[in-house]
RNA sequence: GCCGGUGUGGCGCAGUCGGUAGCGCAGACGACUUGUAAUCGUCAGGUCGUGGGUUCGAUUCCCACCGCCGGCUCCA
C-alpha cells in the first residue's frame, strides 16, 4: 500500500445556515482584525476568511512581537467593545491605484490587490472583461478598513456569538518558503445555544481523543525513550491488536488471500529500482551503512517486497488475480511538528496487500475489494461512507490516456456499483496512477479517511512484471494497492474515537469481571469465572479487598462491559447480579449461561452490551 | 522543518519574586468484609525533561537539544 494514512477531514455538508453562518464569521474576523490593530498599533494583517467552524485571521506584529495565548482574553475583550458600539460595515469600492494607496502599510494586502489587478489584466487580454479592474473595501470605522469582497453583516452589533480559541503559525500563502505569520482562531454561531453547543462538541472530542483514553485504558504509550512516533502497546492494547489482526486474517483467508512476510530493512537497490529514492527519499529514515558500503533502508511501504516475491517465479494467467497479503511495518520520518497519536506516527503496521491480475480482470477485482473493504469496516461499527475518488494530476503522470482512462473507470464503477456516494478530487491521484478512499463518518460525525484501493502503472513497468497468457505471450500485470485498516495504529485510534473508548465486546480487552460482595464468596466467584473463561470470554475475579462500591467503579472506569457481582443470594441460586455497560440500573438473579450466550451472542454480531438479559428492567 | 505554548514522583496538578519541593489518585503494608461509581490508616516514591551557562547557590534566570500540546507546511 502507497499509503495508507491521512488527517481528519471536515464535515463538508453546506446549507443556507452555513451561508450565514459564513458571513457572520468572516464578519467576525475583520472585528478580530480590528482589535488586533487598535491593540498593537501597525499590525499587518494579511487574510482572515470564514471555515469549516469558524474563522481566522493572520497577523504580523510590529517589531517582531509575538501573540501568546495569554492574549486572546484582551483581544476577546476589545472585539467586544466594537461590536458593542454598533459599528456600520460600509462598502466602497476602489481602483488598484487607490486601494494600493489605502493600504500603503499593508504589503500584505497589497500582494493581494496586484493580484487582482493583474487578473484583471489577463482577463482583458482574454477579452472577458473590461479592464477597469475594482476593488472593494469594507469600513468600519475611520480608523478601521479591511479589502475584502464581501458581504458583510450591516454593523458589528450584529454579532457577539464568538469565542477566540487559539493562537497557531501559518505561512503567508501557505508556502513554507515565505514569510510565517501568527493565525488566530476563533468560532463564532448566530446565537450562545449555537456557540454553546459548538463548544460543547469541541470538548466531546476532546473527551474522545484516543491518545487521552488510550493512557486511561492502558492500551499503548509513546516512551519517548524510543523517539518520537514511535508507540508501544501494553498488554491490553495489544490484545485489541491482535484481536483486530486475526479477524482481518480471518477475513483475508476467506477471500482468497495468500499471506506473505518480509524484512523491515532492504538494501538501497530495491528503492531504486522502485523509484522510492527519487520521489519518497524524504519521506525515508536515513540509510545504515553496513557491509563495505551497501546501503541498507528502512522500508517505507511493502510493495517492492511483494513485487519481488510476484517475480521470484513465472506466472501464468492462470495464477491470476495473485493476492498477496501482509501485515507489513513500515518505518517514515514524519517531520517533528506533524507526529501526533496513533494518527501520525513513525512506525506503522499496514494491512497491506498487492493484487496483480489482468486488465479484463481488474475491474471486478476492484469490486470485490469494495465490498471486501465495506464488510470489513461494517465489523467495527463504521456504516456511514462515502468515496473520494481521485483522478489524474495535471503535471506528470505515468501510463498513458487510455490506461487512466480505464482504470479511473473502473474505480468509479466499483463505487456506483456499492450504492456510494462518490466525490471526485480531480487532479488528486498520485503520479503513477488513480485511486479511491473511503472516508468513514464516526459516532459523532467527523469523518475519517480509512481504506484506500489504489492502481498502480508504475511498479509493473519498473520491475518488468510479466506473465504468460492464454495464446502464450507475454503481458504485463495490473497491480492494486489497497489497505483496509491503512494502518493497524490509525485504526485503532479512529476505533478508540469512535466508540469514546468503549470497545465492543468482540475487542474489549476483559468483558466480564467477577466481584464478591465478601471474601466467603470469593470461591463461587471464581467457579463463575472459570465456567465463563471455559466458554471462551475474557473475564477475571476481583477479590473483595475493597468495598464493591469501590470496585464497580473501577471496572466502570476501565469500560468494562459486563460487571458480575455475586453475594448470599447467587451463591445460594447459582445466579449473579449483573452490572451492564450502559444500563443505569443493575439486574439481579441473572443465570449465568445467559451470560455466556449474550457475550457471544455480541462477539458474534460485534455487538455491545445491549437490552436487559432476563428481559427484565 | 516553522511559529506559539509546555515539561515537577506511574497519572493529574501546586509551588519556589534564586536558598535543592508539596497535594490528590495510583502503588506497598495493615485494618475494615462490604449487594452496585471512591473505607480508613501507615509507608514508600522526585538529581523538578537532558546538557551547558550565569550565580556563593539554579527546579526557578539564559542558551541548546529532546519530548509533548495547538496550528502551518507535508501526508505520492
């Protein structure tokens, strides 16, 4: 797989709501920018447009000086001063001479207006245009004038839903090149509920950050001992791994997989003849040298392993599709500022598979794979998709017009034929060939890019794939990239995130835990317990050391789907009362087979604690 | 990599206008024997991220590096 990774995107849905909310934002901006310059007198600002959730803008301060955080309570408090004077946004409209005149200390804006004007003037020259190139401001206040092309609330009164939230860089254009500005965020809603609300889903987010619940839950950590990006999981977290990976085995077995291995390290020579030398060299860890001078790399991606182990014989058409599977670790220098969680690491495990089959075969390949990858990910509670399909780059691209042609074809007709709804990202397939994404909404509706199905013109042709077909000449294979996970790590944070750190009980690391109300119970306790982990559930004893309450409320904590607590009664009935995630009230008297037959039942259905047992409230 | 912030026992935090540190949880031990979200007590645990510098003296000030957080850039 090329890569299998990326960062969250935003929910793209627009309404005429998110239209005035857009005006009121970008209205809310230009206050931001007012107060930053009544504050720090000769601040420049440079672009501050409405976003997915509220707004920005960039500034560069005088004499070098710096916001912190600890200015946003000042700034927040001037902001609100001018909206509560009422200030009119009055429109007017300029010539590039007069606008440029205007904001003579604005090199920032001034950028932008040649711009305009110079696209005025190809405009023009193309004959769409007259050429009297305008530019309109909007003023609110003598002191205050902002370009910009509107619209506009009619006076600042009308907003003061807003909250400024954080203080980040940004290069000017975002060219890392050019100079590097301070950005403030901020959000803003047409009333406090709409703010309130927005605020409140900031912090369930944060209540669901995977590396906050991944300490909690003691899944993994990042000893920064090993380096940055670098994870270790511990015990509990990697049972869930490994309960993830032996379904996905599962699963890849039934669907005519063949499971491969293959080294973490490799001699340079297989990146360059792969290519990776010349075009992912900075995306590589640096090389060992080791025996009298060969180079020797950390992969980054497995597929010239599997090409190699494609070309370690002849292959017929007959052989076709080969589907060669790997959970495969991949090492990549990450850039320091960009490592972040389970989300963004250094090193990575891919579920990775190469598929080489034949130009007629491929697209109902790719169907399967479709349909392969949508079960797989309806396993893990993830219903809601959609599929971004990403076409030829403009600039270079391998293969030739018919090859694109086709293969960005059958990736749409993968998509259509699954019912899903498509986005195209033009231009935004890799060099060497289209792919799609499948982006996945979580519980709380931000959605995630998961699985990626990639063709690949490149790899076949570097490495001089072949096989014999039917009338016995040789043809050159097509090859899919494809994980499903993308990674085992960003999977898993994406799980973590999505269930708020409450697995289901298939990957719930203990599912049942077993508490005696006093020590005298302790040995039927430990008969529950034994009867259950002889039918297969992950359960423990925990011994009455401490008060039940006490107990509950540690299991409660560690997400624990089922709590047993047996007392007088069970001991006497051969029953337990059980305690089920979610339920605000415990059961009493419940049998333990029917126990046994709901976690099944669930790891079958990969389920949650669902309804009463006994049917009882 | 860049900008800003940050780094105090396993975790969450306090503190020192420069005179080598405290709390809660977790841990160990003891008592308590508990019917559904925190029983009580005792003890132990930190060269205050690392390395330099300034200083009579640095955890506190300065510099560099490392990690982490928020963004930017990147994410083939």
């Amino acid at each position: 797989m090329q890569d299998g990774r990326n960062v969250v995107a935003g929910d793209a849905v627009r309404g005429g709501i998110d239209e005035e909310r857009e005006v009121l934002r970008h209205s809310t901006a230009h206050v931001l920018a007012q107060a930053v310059t009544d504050l720090w007198p000769g601040a420049r600002f440079a672009i501050g447009p409405p976003i997915e959730d509220g707004f920005y803008y960039d500034f560069e301060l005088p004499d070098g000086e710096r916001f912190s955080d600890d200015d946003l309570p000042r700034i927040e408090a001037r902001m609100r001063e001018i909206i509560a004077e009422d200030q009119p946004f009055v429109r007017e409209e300029h010539s590039i001479e007069e606008a440029l005149a205007i904001f003579a200390a604005q090199p920032y804006k001034r950028e932008i207006i040649e711009g305009v004007g110079r696209q005025a003037g190809l405009d023009e020259a193309a004959g769409d245009h007259d050429g009297s190139a305008i530019v309109s401001t909007y003023r609110n206040s003598d002191s205050f004038v902002d370009l910009c092309r509107g619209p506009h609330v009619a006076s600042t009164g009308r907003l003061g839903h807003f909250r400024l939230l954080r203080v980040a860089g940004a290069y000017w254009r975002g060219d890392e090149h050019r100079q590097q500005l301070q950005r403030i965020y901020g959000t803003a809603f047409e009333s406090s509920d709409a703010l309130e609300a927005h605020l409140q889903r900031l912090a369930e987010a944060e209540r669901r950050d995977h590396r906050r619940l991944g300490a909690e839950l003691d899944l993994f950590s990042f000893p920064s001992e090993i380096g940055s990006g670098l994870p270790v999981f511990h015990p509990k977290g990697g049972l869930v791994v490994k309960l993830m990976e032996d379904a996905s085995r599962a699963r890849h077995e039934a669907a005519g997989y063949d499971f491969v291995n293959t080294p973490h390290i490799t001699k340079s020579e297989l990146f360059e003849i792969s290519g990776h030398l010349d075009w992912f060299a900075e995306g590589m860890f640096p090389p060992m040298e080791l025996d009298e001078g060969h180079r020797y790399y950390l992969k980054p991606m497995n597929c010239p392993f599997h090409i190699l182990i494609y070309r370690s014989s002849q292959r017929s058409y007959r052989e076709l599709p080969l589907r060669l599977f790997e959970f495969g670790t991949v090492y990549r220098y990450e850039k320091s500022g960009v490592v972040h969680g389970l989300t963004r690491v250094r090193g990575m495990t891919q579920d990775d598979a190469h598929i080489f089959c034949t130009r007629t075969q491929m697209a109902a390949e790719l169907h399967d794979i479709l349909g392969f990858v949508l079960d797989m990910l309806r396993d893990y509670g993830l219903d809601d998709f959609y599929v971004e399909l990403s076409t030829r780059p403009e600039r270079k691209a391998v293969g030739t017009d018919e090859e694109w042609e086709e293969a960005t074809e059958a990736l749409r007709q993968s998509a259509l034929g699954r019912g899903l709804e498509l986005r195209l990202d033009e231009g935004g397939g890799a060099f060497y060939g289209p792919k799609i994404s499948v982006q996945a909404r979580d519980a709380i509706g931000r959605t995630w890019q998961v699985s990626t199905v990639q063709l690949d013109f490149q790899l076949p042709q570097r490495f001089g794939l072949e096989y014999v077909g039917a009338d016995n000449s040789r043809r050159r294979p097509v090859m899919i990239h494809r994980a499903l996970f993308g990674t085992v790590e960003r999977f898993l944070a994406i799980l973590i995130e999505h269930y708020a750190g409450a697995l289901p009980t298939w990957l719930a690391p203990l599912q049942v835990a077993v508490l005696p109300v006093r020590d005298v119970h302790e040995t039927y306790a430990l008969e529950v317990a034994s009867r259950m982990r002889s039918e297969g559930l992950r359960v423990e004893m925990d011994p009455a050391t401490e008060p039940l309450g006490a107990r509950i409320r540690r299991h409660k904590l560690a997400k624990v789907p089922y709590i047993a607590v047996v007392g007088d009664e069970d001991v006497a009935g051969g029953t337990l009362g059980l305690n089920r995630r979610g339920a605000d009230k415990p059961e009493r008297g419940v049998l333990v087979d029917d126990v046994v037959s709901a976690v099944r039942t669930e790891v079958a259905s990969h389920g949650s604690p669902g309804a009463s047992i006994t049917g009882r409230p």
